[in-house]
C-alpha cells in the first residue's frame, strides 16, 4: 500500500482558471481594484496603530489605457509589496493574503478588507496574455520589484524604478477581450460594480465613485434630503419613495443597508431585483431573493454585509445560518417600520396604500410572522366612503349585520367600483360595507387569509342580489301569478354557447333592475385560479362561466312586456335585459355584443 499527497501543476490550473474562474470575465476589474481597494484600507490600519509612518497622501486608485500598447493599468497608493511578499502572495496560487491579514491584525477593523479567496488577482489572466505587477512596499528602504508572468507556469521577478509606494497591475490585454480596451465599456463596468467602493477611484481623470454612501453612515448622521439624494443616484429615473427603513446591525451578524418603499400603483411597474448587495462597499449581485424574504423583493435599495458567504465569483449565496437570522431581521425591520408609521401618522400611512397594499398583502401570505404583525397595519378601503378600516375596526362595523348562518362575518369586496357600482348601491343600500380589492394579489389574498383569519368569509359585491349576498333569502312575493311566472322564465331561458344560464324570478323592490347578472362566488374564483395556472386549474379552465340571471317579477317594465302580441318582439326585448345585465359583468363580447347593438337600434326604430 503506497500513501502519500496530491500534487497539483499549476501547468493544470492556469487554463481552468483562464477559462473558468467566473462566468463573466467583466468582474477582473472588480477584483483587481477590490485588491487595489484593500491594498489601501491595510495602509490605514497600519497607520493608526503606528506600523506604518510618514505621509500617507493622497489615497486613491487610478485606471488608465494605453490603446496602443493594449494595456490596462490599476494602480494603487496602498501598502504595496516587496519581493518576498510577491513571491508568497502571487506566486502560490490561492493563497489569500487579505485573508492571512486578516488574522494578524485581528480586531483592527478586519471587516474593511474584500478579498479573502486569495484568486481575485489572477481572474486578470481571463483578458490578458501577459501581466505585469510593479510594486513598492510602504516598509522603509524597500526595494521596488517587477513581477512579469504570461499565464504560465513561468514568472519572472527583479528589482525595478518605482518612486511613490503602492502597486501598479498592467494588464496587456489579449485579443479576444479588446473590448476592455474601450473606455465606455470599462466605465460602465466599474459603475456597476466600483461605484461606492470607499477608496476614490478615478479613471480618465475622473472620479468615478461616491466612496461615502448613505448607508454607511448613521442614521442620526442623515436628513430626509440625504436619503432621497441617495435614491436618486441609484435609481436617477424614477419617482420619489414613499419611506425607507435604514439597516445597521453588528450584532448577531454585520448588516448595513436601506431599504426603499417605491411607488406602485399598475401591475406592469413592478420590478423585481431592484435590491443590490454588496460586501464592504463591493457590487454583488443584485439577484438577493435568499436573503431579503420573497415579498419584500419588490423594494428597492442597497444590503452590505461581510458575514454572508459568497462563493469565488461572489455571484451566488451559500447556505449559512445568516441568511436566514438577516432575512427574519430584515422581516421584523419593515414590519416594525409599517407599524410605527400607521400608528403615528395614519393619515400619511392611508394615502400611501395604493402603492403599499402589493407589499403589505404578498407579506401577509407567504411570511406568516409578518402575517401576525400585519394585522394591526392593514387596511381595508370603503368603496363609497373610502374609509380606512383595519379588520377589528370593519368586523366593529359590520359584525352585527354582515354574520352569516355559520356565524362567520362576510367582507364584501368589489374589484372595479366603476364596473360594479350598481351591486355597490345595492349593498350599501341594505346597509352593508363593501371594500375595495384591486392589487393583482388579490384573488389569491382573500383564498389564503379565509384560511388564515377565523371566521371570515370573502365574498364579491356582485356575486348575488343584495338580499342574497350575506345568507340565502327566501324568494318574497311576486306580483305575477304563476303563469306569467312560467311564461316569463321561458323567455329568459338563452342559449348562449360560452356561458352556462341559471334563471330565477324573485318579487324584488320595484326600484331594482329588471335583471341582475350575477357569477356564484366559488366558481368565479376557480376560473379565476385557472387563468392564472393554479395547479388544478386545469379542470375549470375550459368549463363556461356560470352567471345566475335574477329576474325582478316586480319591475313595471314585464307588464309591457308579457302584453306584447308579437312574440319575436317580446323575444327581443328579454334579450336584450338580458344582455344589459351580462354587460355589467363584463360577459357580452364578440358576436353576442355586436346581436346586442344591432338588436337595440332594431328596437328603438
């Protein structure tokens, strides 16, 4: 039996690290000026405990091109290298020296420096065929070296001239990533991933990042006019935010961060993905759906945190207990945050629910933590009155006349007050609230809170007759006689091939409509849910819509009507009450609408 260790080439790694190492090979720049960045945050440390003297000057990092010589140059003031360092940190693959100072210097504000992999350098072999590192230690009487290597195994380091302490990488760019050899594009990639990077960085003799964002400030250290400023710079295009929440955690875990509430009042504004994150200052990613939770995915805004771990890109999350601790903070922040703004200003709260509801209900279905918060913030609408009531205060109202037989009370909802104004009138006739339901989530919010709340049934304002609408009324007394009735009845019995007709004839209030279209409540909502792909929508998807045709006895208009001698005429006629009904419930298109038009000038000739 034979023991002993692996042995890895570096004639082997280089071509996978070329090839391999990150996906995109626009994050060489990135890493090379969070090197540069971290070169400079050591010089720092150094200097406040004494380790490093003299001047420090002007700390910054500079991009420059040479489109002749095909060459990009970091260049940086930091703490810069001497040949043994070189010869440990560059020429040993992996070997992270963030990481080994790290741990000397533990304590000295550790969390500032980005690299701790120990392969950011060599992503520059991904768009260079050769590079080249000069470099100056801040030790004193150092000597300046030059460190040459072509992404072989081979390298070749000496002393070189070098006046001003830091290190310069010169990367000769290859042929295949003269793309980087274009300003505009090395401009926008350090925009996206350099631009609160807290070392000044300039490249074209501009600065091109704010190295004291919002976010790393106190709060007590910001004025509404800074928050807003900020937004701004980061999304320059869009409208003001309603409110922001400022993260600052230390402990259990590091979380700086802000978190922005934008405006949202049409389901094709939303946008996910508008959150960014970033370790110490460095752009992550802006895919952070592990860490902040699913439903505050629509917030926009900046997360910094050293304690979540990346993989070597920094492009994906790892699990971690973290994430998990950030996510529940983040959670309880926004939430709390809710709750103090309606408590204080409910007025301010109320005016902003249009664009808060999204949020607030997406919440309260899928974190059922937020969901126990919730209940004290959200908000029900009054259709007509457009009071605010939460649900104790709406179940205050209306427990005593809006309680169902199986002792549950009955919101009563609208989804477009124009469209079902008439059912609203009803309704409010009889004394009852109706609310208004109009976010995108709806449909599924009212199925998940039914399940939710106790004792609350939803039901939609135009589902039945107003007498029926809370419990099932006994038919009250027609003026027809039976066989006016029967007569009526097959008159009002249509065939109409994309719906399924249920004709009743009740002795209404004379003031009511002729007829009333309405869709039962249960299989409205299962065509609903088949619309938008819920898993077993698939059985009633192709069913017909169901509508209930309620017919008034009691309305004048049928005592014309059933005295018509011509019967095509009379036919008609109680087709086309019918159809004004269906017309209410969005159900008359297509060729019956057309029947519909024609039939109504043929009438009126």
């Amino acid at each position: 039996m034979q023991k002993g260790s692996i042995r890895v080439q570096t004639e082997n790694i280089f071509p996978i690290i070329k090839k391999f190492l990150y996906s995109d090979h626009e994050i060489f720049i990135r890493e090379l000026v969070s090197n540069a960045v971290d070169a400079t945050q050591k010089l720092k440390t150094l200097a406040s405990i004494g380790e490093a003297k003299g001047e420090l000057g002007e700390l910054r990092i500079d991009l420059k091109l040479d489109i002749e010589k095909k060459t990009l140059t970091i260049a940086d003031r930091g703490i810069g290298m001497t040949a043994e360092e070189i010869d440990r940190y560059l020429n040993q693959v992996a070997l992270s020296g963030a990481e080994e100072f790290v741990n000397k210097y533990k304590g000295q504000n550790e969390n500032n420096i980005i690299g701790k992999f120990g392969l950011g350098f060599y992503s520059a072999f991904m768009v260079s065929n050769k590079v080249e590192v000069v470099s100056k230690s801040f030790r004193e009487e150092a000597k300046a070296v030059r460190w040459e290597c072509d992404g072989s195994p081979e390298f070749s380091l000496e002393e070189t001239d070098k006046e001003v302490r830091g290190t310069d990488i010169i990367l000769h760019i290859n042929e295949e990533s003269k793309e980087f050899l274009d300003g505009d594009r090395v401009k926008a990639i350090l925009g996206k991933f350099c631009k609160f990077l807290p070392v000044p960085i300039f490249f074209e003799d501009t600065q091109i990042n704010n190295p004291s964002p919002a976010w790393t400030k106190k709060p007590s250290e910001l004025t509404t006019a800074d928050y807003q400023s900020f937004y701004k710079e980061l999304y320059p295009y869009n409208e003001a935010p309603l409110f922001w929440i400022h993260l600052n955690v230390d402990y259990p875990f590091n979380l700086t961060g802000i978190l922005y509430f934008p405006k949202i009042k049409q389901s094709f504004e939303i946008q996910k993905d508008k959150i960014q994150l970033y370790s110490n200052q460095v752009f992550v990613t802006d895919e952070v759906k592990d860490i902040v939770p699913e439903f505050l995915m629509l917030l926009q805004g900046v997360i910094d945190s050293p304690d979540i771990p990346l993989n070597v890109s920094r492009s994906y999350l790892q699990g971690d207990p973290n994430v998990k601790k950030i996510n529940a903070h983040i959670t309880k922040k926004v939430a709390d945050k809710l709750e103090e703004l309606f408590n204080k200003e409910r007025k301010e709260f109320e005016e902003k629910w249009e664009s808060l509801a999204l949020f607030v209900k997406y919440g309260m279905m899928t974190d059922d933590k937020f969901l126990d918060k919730a209940a004290k913030f959200h908000i029900f609408q009054d259709a007509e009155a457009g009071n605010f009531y939460t649900l104790d205060e709406y179940r205050s109202i209306a427990e005593s006349h809006q309680k169902n037989k199986d002792g549950k009370l009955v919101i009563l909802y609208t989804t477009n007050p124009v469209q079902q104004h008439s059912f609203i009138q009803g309704a409010s006739a009889k004394g009852y609230k109706v609310v208004k339901m109009e976010t995108i989530v709806d449909a599924a919010f009212l199925n998940q809170m039914e399940v939710k709340w106790e004792n609350v049934h939803f039901t939609r304002v135009d589902a039945d007759i107003a007498d029926n609408l809370i419990d099932k009324q006994d038919a009250t007394e027609s003026v027809l006689n039976n066989d006016e009735e029967g007569k009526l009845k097959e008159l009002f019995e249509l065939e109409i091939p994309s719906l399924h007709v249920t004709v009743e004839i009740k002795g209404l209030n004379q003031g009511m409509a002729p007829v009333v279209a309405t869709r039962p409540e249960y299989k409205r909502r299962m065509k609903y849910m088949a619309a938008v792909s819920w898993p077993m929508g698939s059985f009633y998807a192709n069913m017909p819509d169901e509508v209930t045709l309620t017919v008034n006895g009691n309305h004048p208009v049928y005592q014309n009507i059933l005295k018509e001698p011509d019967i095509e005429i009379q036919k008609k006629q109680v087709r086309n009450l019918a159809d004004l009904s269906l017309l209410s419930q969005d159900l008359l298109k297509g060729n019956e609408l057309t029947a519909f038009i024609n039939r109504s000038v043929e009438l009126m000739a």
